[in-house]
C-alpha cells in the first residue's frame, strides 16, 4: 500500500496552454523521483481551466522528501503564478 497525492489546481485562461506544455517538460522528472509509482493529468471536462494531479507515492515520507527537492522547488512557483484560485490538496491512503 501506499498514499495517494491529488492537487486541484484552477488556472488563470491566458496561462492553461503554459501550463499544459510545461506538465509535459516536468512529468517525468516527478515520475523519476524515489518513491514515486506513476504520475497523471486530469482535466475537469466541464471547467478548461481547472486540473487535477494524481501521483501515487511509497509513502508520506517519500511524497514529503519529493516537496524538498530541487525538482519541487523549480515546478511549484511556477505552477502557483498561474493560478486563478489557491491549489487544494488531498493526501489519502491507499486501502485496497
């Protein structure tokens, strides 16, 4: 078992194709980190501003030394200066 990470994130219109070319530029890095199992986009079909980031992690432990990486710290300013509206974030464990 592991945890599950989910970031809704709700973009400004002038930045969502920033935004989707630069999750194409950074997905990998996230997916390579230690600890992470797999990494997607989703995007809210009635809403083309709002998105959803699901990655899957190890543990709490992983997805928290993922936050204090060079990787985390160069994608997560950029990201957030697009947002029209604050990010929300679930962690849930991962039961089944």
């Amino acid at each position: 078992m592991g945890i599950t990470r989910i970031v809704k994130m709700t973009f400004k219109t002038e930045h969502i194709k920033d935004f989707e070319t630069f999750y194409l530029t950074i997905k990998d890095k996230v997916a390579d980190q230690p600890g992470c199992n797999g990494v997607k986009l989703l995007k809210e079909q009635n809403n083309t501003g709002v998105f959803f980031t699901y990655s899957t992690w190890d543990s709490v432990e992983a997805l928290n030394a993922y936050r204090q990486t060079e990787t985390f710290g160069k994608i997560w300013p950029t990201v957030k200066n697009w947002f029209s509206s604050k990010a929300q974030a679930w962690t849930v464990d991962e039961l089944m």
